[in-house]
C-alpha cells in the first residue's frame, strides 16, 4: 500500500488505516522510512487541530485508570479521543507488556476512541521515539482529543512535555515527601497537577495533599504568563471529579490559545527536528562499517583504561567524518 492510499483512509478515520500508519512510522526498516516521511507530509495540513494532552505520574498512581474515565467522559461530550500509551521496555530483552488496552478495556472499544500502546524502547524521558509522529497521524485521522501516557518512571520523565498542549501530572496521596516534590524538575513543568484515589480510607490524605500542592504551586514560575498551573482533586476509580478535570484543561486550552499555543508548537517543532538530527546522526554512525571497526578497538582501549572515553568518543566521530 502506498503512503497515499494509506493517507486517504486515514482522513476517512479508518482506525485500522491509522494502526497501520503508526506501524508504519515506527519501524526501523531503513526501508520503510521514505513511505514514513511521504506519509506525515501528506498529513501535516491536517493536523494542529487537537487538543494534546500529556499524562505523566509514578508507577501505581493511577494513570490508566484516570485516563479511561476522562476518555470516557471525553468522547460522551462528543469528542473522539485517541490515547498513546509508552510502555517500559525491558533492558536486558527489549521487550515489553503492551497490557494499556487491557486496562483500557471499556474505552478501547468504544467506537469514538484510539488507543494504542508502543513500547518506550531504548528512548529515554518516558515517551517512544516516535510518539511526535503517531499523534499527528491521530489529529489527521480526526481525533481531536490525543491523550500521552508516558511510562512513569519519575521525576526525570519530561519529555512529554515539549510535545503536548497541557502537561499533566498525576500525584497518589500518601506518597511520602510531597512537598519535597515540588523541587524538582517535573513538578516545575506540569501545566495542572492531578491529585487521585480521593476515594474510601485516602480521601483525607488526598484532600491535604491538594492543599499543600496548591500552595506551593505558587512558588512555581507559569510556563506562560496566561496560567497559574492547578491542582484538581479526583477519584478515578469512582470516577469523581472527571468533569471537573476536563473543564479545568479546556480552560487551560482556552488561555493558551492564539499566540502563545502557537509560540509553544513551533517551539515544539523545532525541538524535535533537533531531536531527529541528533537521532538520526547516531543511527547513521552505528550503521557506518568503518566506524562499527573503529569503535570496537576504541572501546578495548577504553575498557582497558589506556584511553578516556572522552577522547575515544571524539575519534570516533573524527573517524566517521572521514578526519581521519
């Protein structure tokens, strides 16, 4: 199938037309990359549309969970809602579970929603390589709500954020040293904070816990100047409070709309073509035969300690260019 054809159905919504785009995108067949880079050309003029939301939280905090009840509620209020969910990849096997549409059971059947998960492989910030790609293959399939569960990995996990609208992070009570969170890097990121499981023996905690973040908060400097960064208090499980969550990001949507999105996605763009460069370069060494010789006596004389692995690291590139 041709990256046109694939494009035409795409545009009609066809799910498995875009199931099969993302695959496409994905792979690291050398091969398949002209079709990949024909295919997000064709769909561009359709895309920029959507809502882009990013969902980043600790293991256990409930991400899956809270995304199926605001999808749900999402695609009730007449939205079609896609979900790419980056799960771990394991780093011995590369493998990994993939079980988001297990969880997501009830949204990932619902005729007005997309939810497809990807492993995270050996990228690094909690999202897949290739996620900038996928969401815009939703947006031109005519999803205008793109939902991103990153892995949850912790606080270093903030790639997501220079790829979405609303960066959303999701706090569980009764974590232990929540205020010492709001130091570091990805609490400073987060566009709204989302504090769950406000439900049985935890509403309490849940409750304080809000309260100390929406304090704090003000000591963290906006992205921009037209939002205060939120703390809104759920219960996915009993799915309380999700209507509340939705108002508050498409207020967010709402202040951030005009200039300052615009400012923020081109920005965006221009991260990931650096990105892709800095990508796409190392793949091209690994790849060189000249190089992958070089590089293997280079790293016997590192593992051995007669050369810094600084200085090996530059002989290497000075090899691949063809310095020396």
């Amino acid at each position: 199938m041709t990256a046109g054809t694939l494009g035409g159905e795409l545009f009609q919504g066809d799910r498995r037309a875009l199931a099969r785009g993302i695959t496409l995108v994905e792979s690291t067949r050398a091969d398949d990359r002209d079709a990949a880079d024909a295919l997000l050309t064709e769909v561009m003029p359709a895309t920029g549309r959507a809502i882009r939301i990013g969902i980043s939280g600790s293991p256990g905090a409930g991400k899956s969970t809270l995304i199926e009840a605001l999808g749900l509620h999402v695609v009730e209020s007449g939205h079609r809602v896609a979900v790419l969910a980056v799960d771990p990849s394991s780093s011995r096997t590369g493998g990994s579970i993939l079980g988001d549409k297990t969880r997501m059971e009830e949204l990932s059947r619902h005729p007005a929603a997309f939810v497809r998960p990807s492993p995270a492989g050996t990228t690094l910030g909690g999202v897949a390589r290739r996620t900038r790609e996928a969401m815009l293959l939703c947006e031109a399939a005519g999803f205008d709500v793109v939902i991103v569960e990153t892995v949850g990995v912790g606080q270093s996990e903030t790639a997501v954020a220079d790829m979405v609208d609303c960066f959303v992070l999701l706090i569980a009570p009764a974590g232990g040293d929540e205020l010492q969170g709001i130091k570091r890097g990805i609490v400073e990121l987060a566009d709204l904070v989302v504090v769950n499981k406000a439900d049985g023996p935890l509403e309490a905690v849940a409750t304080a816990t809000a309260s100390d973040y929406g304090a704090a908060l003000h000591l963290v400097r906006p992205r921009f100047a037209g939002w205060t960064p939120r703390v809104v208090l759920v219960s996915a499980l009993e799915q309380r409070g999700i209507d509340g969550l939705w108002n508050t990001i498409t207020d967010f949507r709402t202040a951030l709309d005009g200039e300052p999105l615009t400012e923020r996605r081109a920005e965006q763009a221009r991260a990931w073509m650096r990105d892709e460069l800095a990508d796409s370069l190392l793949d091209r060494l690994h790849a060189d035969a000249r190089t992958a010789a070089a590089a293997a006596a280079l790293e016997a004389e590192v593992a051995a300690g007669r050369l810094a692995p600084t200085t090996a690291a530059r002989r290497l590139i000075g090899v691949f260019l063809g310095d020396r």
